[in-house]
C-alpha cells in the first residue's frame, strides 16, 4: 500500500495579546480542522484513527512553538507537527506587546 494524500485543511490563528506562539499555531490548527468532517477514511474502509496528518506552522519565530501542544490538537489519527517561519507579528504603538498570526496547513494521507 501507498500514503496518499486525500485532504488539504488550512486554517489561521492568532494571540491578538501576549504573543504567545504556541497559542496562535493551536488556534490555527483548529480553524483548520474544526470547519471539516472528514468522511473520506471511512468511504475508503478506513478508519478515523488510521489518517496521518502532516502538520504545518508558519510563525515569525518557528523556535517558540510548542509542537506537543499543536499535535494535541489532532482528534484522530497520528500526526508530526513542522514549524518554518512565516505568519505575521505585529507589535502594539508603545512597543510593550505584540499580535501574533500563525498559518497552519493539515495534510491527511491515508495507507490506499
């Protein structure tokens, strides 16, 4: 059998206060994931739990991210969490905080 890639989701998330990325990769991840109901695995004779979901995060500063806590996010299946640099910081007018956008792309593959 083959991996094959049967769904792309992508989402956006944000911590418009704090700049915590961790928070902005999750939160990207479930707009992504939380907007979808994968019917695919299981038109195929498959499981829910048989995806494999190929994580990615884009932020200003990949390092900050807590890729445990993104790969929690996944309801089903088995996952590996990449962050590169990407998304948006945005600093408040006096320079004391920050709005960080995090980019998340979830590639589901299944064993066809």
């Amino acid at each position: 059998m083959v991996l094959k890639k049967v769904a792309l989701e992508i989402g956006m998330g944000t911590d418009i206060r704090g700049g915590d990325y961790t928070k902005a990769a999750v939160r990207a991840l479930k707009d992504a994931l939380w907007h979808n109901s994968l019917t695919v695995a299981t038109a195929l004779g498959k499981s829910s739990d048989d995806m494999q979901v190929e994580v990615l995060i884009g932020v200003p500063k990949p390092d900050q991210v807590d890729t445990k806590q993104v790969l929690a996010v996944l309801p089903h299946g088995t996952g590996t969490v990449k962050v590169v640099e990407g998304g948006l910081e945005i600093p408040n007018e006096a320079g004391t905080d920050k709005t960080v956008i995090a980019q998340a792309a979830a590639i589901v593959r299944l064993d066809l």
